[in-house]
C-alpha cells in the first residue's frame, strides 16, 4: 500500500441550531436572547456610561465673568442727592458674593434720575444710562 492509495474518511463539521441529532434545542438551551438566531449581547460598559447625564460644558466657566447689575431706578431711591456712587456704595443695593475680590458692577438705563450723583468711573455703564445721568447734571469720575 502507497500513501497515495490511502482513503481518507472526511468528518463533516456539526451545524448546531438547526435540530436533528443535536435535540430539541441544539445545545443552545431554552429561550432568552443566547438562544435566538443572530444573538448579540450589547457591552455591560456601555450600558453604566449611557446611565450618566450628559452634561454638557459643566466644570468650564465663562471667559469672562458676568458684571452685577442695578437699575438706575434704584440708585435713585436708595441714596441722598450729591451722595458718591461706587463698588462699596452699591454693596447696599446688591448681594456681592464674598470670593468676588475685583467684582464688576454695571449701571442699565432703566428708570430715571431725578437727583445728582456723582458716580465712580470704575463702573461700567450702558449707553442709554450714560445718556440719562449726562442729562440729569450728573458726573462720572
């Protein structure tokens, strides 16, 4: 007998999930997603990441921080006539937070002025509100 007189007898490779000889269930079980045709099980991970909020931008603040704002209207009910206006005047008008060391105040337009102040040029001012303390005589130093 020579090598190239031997017979081989090919194994034909089990298809499981089809039935026949494997049984009732082809060795896949009973019911549930691992049994099914064309099963995929998503990722566990992907699961706990998708449970966080997605909160965008938080932990990044504003380039530049927003100034407080007061009315003029205000101004002009809170204090006496010829009275200074700056930073720590206006402490009584608004709640400046403590951890603000260098806060920035900005003065709207809104309301009108019937007395003359005299204000801080350290403030910041709307154009209709520089208009208005201008033609009411008041000053900005």
């Amino acid at each position: 007998m020579l090598i190239n007189e031997i017979r081989f007898k090919l194994k034909k490779k089990k298809r499981i999930g089809r039935g026949g000889k494997k049984g009732n269930y082809s060795g896949r079980g009973m019911k549930g997603q691992k049994s099914r045709a064309g099963r995929k099980i998503r990722p566990a991970l992907r699961d706990i990441i998708l449970k966080f909020p997605q909160m965008r931008g938080k932990g990044f603040k504003p380039l530049s921080e927003k100034p407080y704002i007061v009315n003029l209207k205000d101004i002009n009910e809170k204090f006496e006539e010829g009275d200074y206006i700056d930073i720590e005047a206006l402490k009584k008008i608004i709640k400046i937070r403590k951890s603000d060391k260098n806060p920035k105040v900005k003065i709207l337009g809104n309301g009108e002025l019937t007395k003359k102040f005299i204000f801080s040029s350290k403030l910041l001012f709307s154009n209709k509100a520089k208009e208005k303390i201008i033609n009411s005589g008041s000053k900005i130093e």
